[in-house]
C-alpha cells in the first residue's frame, strides 16, 4: 500500500453538548478498547461448531483447496470465498469458517491488502477487537510475504495499526505494534518506510504525553463545559494528536486562545466558497509552521484537505500554491489516501462511491504528480480496455485487438508492449499499482509485477487519467503516494 491512509474531510463537524460531555467523561479512561460493534453483530462459533463447519466448507471446495498452489490461485479462491461468505443466506458458522479459510489463502500469498479486506469482513460479522485481529493478521503475513511491494503494504498496516491504537488510547498495544513494525521495517530496502514507522511511534508517544495531559481538562469539562482552559487543553489533543477533527473543533471553539477560537469557529461554519476554503486552510498552515513535533504533519494534513475541497475551482497563482503545499504534504507522508472523490470528468455515480465509465468517459486527478509516486487503482471491466495514462498517452489492460498484450503508447516508454502481461479478469476487482520513478515505470496487477520499462520519467509531472474504450468500466479506488527520492 505505500502509504495509504484516509484523510478526513472536514464534514458534518457540529456536535451536541451532550455528546461533548459524555466524550469527555469517556476520555477519563486511561485505554480505549474498539468497539465491538453493532448488538447485531454475532460472537465466533464455539470450537465444536467452527469444526463441523470448517468440514463442510473443505468438503465442498476440496477441489478448489488441492489446485491453489500458487500465490495467485490462493488468492483467488480467497476472493472467492469472501464472496461466499457475504450471500445472505449462509449460515453463521459456515461464515465464520469461509472468512478463517480465505484469511488462511491470503495470508499464505502473501497478500496483504485480500488479507486486510478478509478482516473487515470479519469485522463486520463477528464481535472481535479489530486492533488484536489487524495485528495477529499483520504478525502472519511477516512471515509470508515475498516481494518488496507486499513487503511495504504491510509496514503501511502496521503503520495503520499504531495510528488505530492512538485513536482507541491504547497506547501499550501501540508500543507493540511499533516494535514488530519497526522490525519489519529493517527488513525493507526502503529506507522512506523506516523513517515513516519512526514518526508515527513517536506520535503515538506524544498523543501518549498529551493524553495524560488532557486528564485534569476532562474532569473540568464534565463539571463545567465552558471552561475555557479545559476546553483548550482538551481541544488540542483531540485535534492535533488523535487527527479527531469533529471532536475537538468544537472544544477549540469554547476556549481561551483567540486564534485557535477563531479558526474552529469560521470550519464549523462549514464554508461552501473556495477562496474562504483555502483562507481557512492557509491558516490552519500557518498553524502547523510553528507546531511542535508530530502536531505539525496532523495540523499539515487538516490544511491539505480543505486546500483539496476548494482545489476543483482553482486558477493560476492560487492553484500553483496550493499544488506545492498539497506536494509537500504527500512527500512529508503526513497526508496520503484516497483521491477518487476529487477526480473530476464524464462519468456516472454508482452505489457506495464507486465511480463507473462508460465508451468515451474519462477522469483525471485535479493534481499533477512528479516520480516518485504510486498509483494503485482498484477496478474491474466487464469485457474490454481498462487505461490509465500517467507517463504515457495510454497504458491498456485487456486490449480489444488482444487481451494478453499489455499495450504502451506515448510518453518516455512508448512502443514498449508486452506480450502476455495485459490480461486480467473480467467483472472481477483488480488491484493495479502503477510505479514510477525517475527512471524506471513498475506495473503491478494483484500484487504479481507484469511489466518494468526503464526510461527517463524525471521530467514528468502529469495528472493520473483513467478511461475506457470498448467495455464499462468501475473503479472503487484510486489512491496515491508520493515518494521520497
């Protein structure tokens, strides 16, 4: 994954007073564990159970089971019993035990992101702790992973994981989270990673620190909301050391320091103008220039996304500031995620955010990107042509003429097809990282490489566009990472 994490855009930010009061009262806690979820959600099978249902589940796919030997057969199947266990008439235990068995395939790949999504089904089913599950997950896949790519998605969920442990204030988990990855971070060839496990543990030893500090405000708060001083100390925790904007905005809004006062109040507005957005974000920049550690790429981040809101409207000087900031974020690695909502152009809106293009509809990203920097698109087509272009006028998957050619056109890797490397399957999501450096473009198609053409990328500095040609086309993701050099 790079370094993907979301970004929260500054939303539905006002909040009850009651709601502000039981949060305070539930902050006196000194760890937080996830919560357990909906009263719907049902506990695992007892052993007894999971067993005779693991039987059934192996007996029906004994077939399936024997023939995936390889990476990408395992994870396939594990696709394939993901979509099992998600058909509304299975019964619970077979549920559980299809979900045990796709986590088993996925990991065996090596694969972190099937893995991943096997624990958000999990999740979504079963009363678990989604932090101890995500990390008993990330601690198997250590042993599993093969290649460099896998090898940095999962220091991205570890790194997740403590970021999750410092919005739960499970700060001990956090520590041991941060050791393993720390570890498997040495184990990298990519310094940037090491340096990003790092940060992020020294935030979580901060948010640690301020926490503790923010004990004294909370017992104010429940016996006087108004305090302007505890709303502060409080406010600022939540805020620029949990990255919980609608939580602590409010708290900013009541307290003692009048520019912090100000700023809170003019976001909870919620203004709709992009030259008021992007006031409001270079304040919030101007903020970060003189915040202490970790508070700088939090508050840094918070810029950038209302900086993103207003950037579809932008012109000229503006629009050239505001890419250098949004640059600068993305290369810091204090801002990274998903930039599919921001992509603008033909297309029709489908169910849950997915973004569907049809024959002539295209999109592109409002921002250019110079190497080093990931792509990585979660998509499938129902016949023919998915193409991206970034680097290159086009860069096909399943080519009209010819499926199993990957075919390059334009740019500095022009003209260098690839027989075999271009087929992927149809009414099927598919995971492509796009990869490029300076001098070398890496694709990727569910985590196995497919093509790597060197060339001089260094002068590149394009927006990512993605289109089809002869088939309808769904996107679910679109995500990017500036690279460190």
């Amino acid at each position: 994954m790079y370094s993907w994490a979301c970004s929260s855009y500054p939303d539905n930010l006002l909040m009850s007073r009651r709601r502000l009061l039981a949060l305070s009262l539930i902050a006196l806690a000194c760890a937080l564990s996830f919560s357990a979820g909906p009263a719907t959600k049902s506990p695992p099978p007892d052993s007894t159970a999971l067993s005779q249902a693991n039987r059934n589940i192996r007996d029906i796919f004994k077939a399936d089971l024997a023939r995936a030997r390889t990476p990408t057969a395992q994870i396939e199947l594990a696709r394939k019993f993901l979509q099992s266990a998600a058909e509304e008439n299975v019964n619970i235990n077979d549920r559980y035990a299809l979900l045990l068995l796709a986590r088993e395939l996925a990991v065996n790949a090596g694969d972190v992101e099937n893995s991943t999504a096997v624990a958000d089904a999990i999740l979504d089913s079963f009363s678990l702790d989604p932090l101890k599950l995500k990390f008993e997950i990330a601690q198997d896949l250590d042993k599993s992973v093969r290649v460099p790519y896998a090898r940095s998605d999962l220091i991205q969920l570890y790194n997740s994981l403590i970021l999750n442990a410092i919005q739960a204030e499970q700060f001990e988990f956090g520590r041991r989270i941060s050791a393993s990855a720390q570890t498997a971070a040495r184990m990298s060839d990519d310094a940037s990673l090491g340096r990003l496990i790092n940060t992020t543990y020294q935030r979580l030893r901060e948010a640690e620190t301020a926490y503790n500090g923010s004990k004294k405000a909370h017992i104010i708060l429940a016996q006087n909301p108004a305090d302007p001083a505890a709303n502060l100390t409080a406010g600022k925790y939540y805020c620029f050391y949990k990255s919980d904007w609608p939580v602590g905005l409010p708290l900013l809004a009541q307290s003692n320091d009048a520019t912090l006062k100000a700023l809170a109040a003019r976001e909870l507005a919620a203004p709709e103008k992009p030259v008021v957005q992007v006031n409001l974000a270079d304040d919030w920049w101007t903020i970060s220039e003189t915040s202490p550690g970790s508070t700088k790429a939090v508050i840094e981040s918070h810029a950038a996304a209302w900086y993103r809101k207003a950037l579809p409207e932008l012109t000229g000087l503006t629009k050239a500031r505001v890419d250098k900031r949004l640059a600068t974020v993305r290369l810091s690695g204090s801002e990274e995620g998903e930039v599919l909502p921001l992509m603008s152009g033909k297309f029709t809106a489908g169910e849950n955010g997915i973004v569907i293009l049809k024959q002539g509809d295209r999109i592109k990203t409002p921002e250019t990107f110079a190497p080093p920097v990931v792509f990585r698109i979660v998509a499938q087509t129902e016949k023919n042509d998915i193409r991206l272009a970034y680097a290159a006028d086009q860069i096909i998957f399943n080519w009209e003429r010819n499926h199993t050619e990957m075919r390059i056109d334009g740019g500095p890797p022009n003209g260098r097809h690839k027989a075999g490397a271009g087929a992927i399957s149809i009414n099927t999501w598919v995971t492509i990282d796009l990869l490029v450096r300076p001098r070398v473009m890496a694709i990727s198609v569910d985590g196995q490489l497919r093509h790597q053409i060197p060339a001089d990328y260094s002068q590149v500095n394009d927006p990512l566009q993605i289109f089809g040609y002869d088939s309808t086309i769904k996107i679910k993701s679109v995500r990017v990472r500036q690279l460190a050099q």
